[in-house]
C-alpha cells in the first residue's frame, strides 16, 4: 500500500519540478509540483556534483560533471566543482529496521527482541491487568504460582522477602500432623522391638552355643589334663565339678560330665549334669547295681543332647572316667513325658522296658524342639566295663 498523495491538476504534467524549472516524471509537461521541493543546492543537501559512497568503494552520484558511476541520477552543470562528501562507513552488526517492501513512508521501527526489557502485553485491558498481576507476583511473592515462589534463589540476588501470611502457610506445611507424628513414633517402636528381638534370637541360638562349646571344651581338657598329672581322685565330687566324659559316637559327641543339674553352673556352660541331689538323686557309674541319670539341653547352650532321638538300640554310649570306660548300649526311648514324671530315674525305670535291677544309664532333655513343655528320654544297659589301662574300647577306636 502506498501513502496517499494529492490529486493532479487537470492538465498538468505527471511529475516533479525542481527550483531550476527541471522536472522528471512520466509527463512531458510542465506541471503543478506537489509542493515546495527543497532545492537540491540548499544547505544540508546533496548539490551538483555531490554523491554519496556507503562503502567508499563505489559511488551514487547524483549528476556531476564526468560522474558516471553507478547509480547516478540527473545531470549537472558541465565544468561543475565536483565536491566529494563521503559519511561514516555503516556499522553492519548495528541493528537495521526491516525493509517495508509496501510503502517507503517514514515510522517508528519496532526495537530488536535482544533489546527489549520485557513482553508487551497483547490484547485489551484484561490482558494488561493479567501481565501487571504477574509482575506484581514475581515481586511480592504472594501471587505467583507455587513452581515460582518454591524455585531456588536466583543468581542475580536474593529473593524478596515472604509476607507473613506465606511464611505462616510454610510453616505449617513444614510441621507434621498429630496423625503422622504417631504413626512414625509406633513404626519407631516395632522396628526397635523387632531388632531387639532378632538380636535376642540371634543371641539364644548362635552366641550361647559358641560360648557354651568353649567352656566346656575347656573344661573336657582341663580334666583329661588333671587325670594325666593324677591330680583328681575318685569319690564325692563338689556342685558343678566335672568328673566324666561322655561319648556317642554316632552323634560325634564329647562333653564334660559335672555334678548336679544346676543350670547356671552346669547345663548352660554347655556341659551334661549328674541328677546327684534329693530325691532325684541316682547312682554313679562304678557302682555295682543302679541307674545312671544325666540331663542336657537340646537346644542352645551347646546343645548336646540334640540329636539323641536319632539314636538306635544298640549304639554304644561311652562314660569315661579317670580308671575306667563304661559302655552302655541303647536300649530304649520314650519320645514324649511329662517334667514330673520322676519314675524314669529309679533304679529300673518306668516304661524303659527292664523289670530286674542292673546297672542302666537314662538320657534326659527337654521336647519340642525349642520347648521346655516335654521331656524326652533315652535309655542304655551297661554291656562293657574296661580298665583305661587296657586301651580304648572298640566303640571309640572304630
């Protein structure tokens, strides 16, 4: 679209005139001009013979006497003073507005994109009100959105200051609900009582047995060496002292045998107790006529008697002492008892099978595994005596 020009006066030529009565255009004619022109003469303009380099390479002249370079418009007085004026070179990284390919009419031009401090708000009133909000947000910290006010500090500087009613919402977001701080003190105390536990487990099946398996095997060797250097003598023997070993071979079994059944001195220290005491008392290995009872644990503490239920009759169990070997062979088992049923102890035991005196053995430990509910009892006839000074019986050479 081109800008808007008056009307030609009938008759006139299309064209322009200049002050020196030339006149270029598409009429030949004289006409009315469009208005005062500046001359090309005046002050400030470019005269005859004056042209304008961009480059100072090549040359737009407008008219000038022998001027034919390119570009050149008009024509000048011949023998004219050609007066050169040359402009600064155009600085080509300077920013140039865009060329308007439909009027050559003189506007504003819109600033580059890299120069511009922020978007225009396009649209009506609405917008604009919408844009100062944001603005007014990103100031304030009150109205922008939550992915603005969470956002880290910038780098440019530190971040305005929230209001008191934002600082209290964060506040409050920050502290936990009643509900929340329960339910994290009640998972707190299960994994606590869990980890006790599994500890406590830990302890009763593993740690009792590493502890209870050294003491007594010092104690088996502490005897073999007192027995050596002729140090313990047959007789009566003190609470908790060890007097015996006991060997099943098929359970690959060795343990220290002491006096009495007491749990801290005895069966927890991982040895085989003696019944030696009150009504429960029975008869020692050398004599002539009785039962022999002992007791273990199944479980824990060393665990001797664990497996005794896997025993056969007639597998040997072997009583050493400082003299003598005795060899009892298995005879019988009773799976399942009461703890009160005392009666297995007597000198022929209840439900062992024997009716005559002899000279018997009885095996005691606790059933279930992993219970003290039941006991479980194993009995053995004695089928060898041997002096150790005639060697080891054949049931611990082979």
């Amino acid at each position: 679209m081109t800008a808007l020009r008056p009307e030609r006066e009938s008759g006139a030529g299309h064209g322009e005139s200049f002050t020196d009565g030339s006149s270029y255009g598409t009429g030949g004619e004289q006409g009315t001009s469009y208005g005062q022109q500046q001359p090309y003469g005046a002050p400030g303009t470019l005269g005859d013979g004056d042209w304008y380099d961009t480059t100072q390479q090549g040359a737009y002249s407008y008219g000038g006497a022998g001027s034919a370079g390119p570009g050149s418009v008009g024509s000048g007085a011949a023998g004219a003073e050609d007066s050169t004026v040359y402009l600064p070179p155009v600085d080509e990284g300077a920013y140039l507005p865009p060329v308007d390919e439909e009027t050559m009419a003189l506007r504003i031009p819109d600033p580059p994109p890299q120069h511009r401090e922020s978007p225009v708000a396009a649209g009506g009133r609405a917008d604009r009100r919408k844009a100062a909000k944001r603005r007014q947000g990103r100031r304030g910290g009150t109205n922008s959105p939550p992915e603005v006010r969470d956002a880290p500090q910038s780098r440019s500087g530190p971040r305005a200051p929230l209001s008191r009613v934002e600082a209290r919402r964060r506040a409050r977001e920050r502290k936990a609900s009643p509900a929340a701080v329960a339910s994290r003190g009640i998972g707190e105390v299960f994994i606590t009582c869990g980890v006790l536990m599994l500890l406590f487990v830990t302890y009763q099946l593993w740690w009792t047995n590493v502890r209870a398996q050294a003491q007594a095997g010092r104690e088996a060797s502490d005897l073999q060496s007192d027995w050596a250097n002729g140090e313990r003598k047959p007789g009566a023997f003190e609470p908790g002292q060890g007097f015996a070993l006991l060997h099943i071979p098929r359970l690959d079994v060795v343990v220290p045998i002491a006096e009495g059944i007491d749990s801290k001195k005895v069966l927890d220290r991982g040895m085989v107790g003696h019944y030696a005491e009150g009504a429960l008392k029975t008869a020692m290995p050398d004599d002539k006529e009785g039962n022999f009872g002992v007791a273990g644990h199944r479980n824990t503490h060393g665990e001797p008697f664990r497996y005794i239920n896997r025993l056969e009759p007639g597998d040997p169990i072997v009583v050493e002492t400082q003299d003598t070997y005795f060899v009892y062979k298995m005879a019988s088992i009773l799976p399942v008892t009461p703890p009160s049923n005392v009666s297995v102890l007597e000198p022929v035991p209840k439900e062992s099978g024997f009716t005559e005196p002899g000279r018997y053995i009885t095996l005691t430990t606790c059933t279930p595994e992993f219970t003290s509910k039941y006991r479980m009892i194993v009995w053995g006839k004695m089928d060898e005596e041997r002096p150790r000074s005639k060697g080891k019986p054949d049931a611990l050479v082979s």
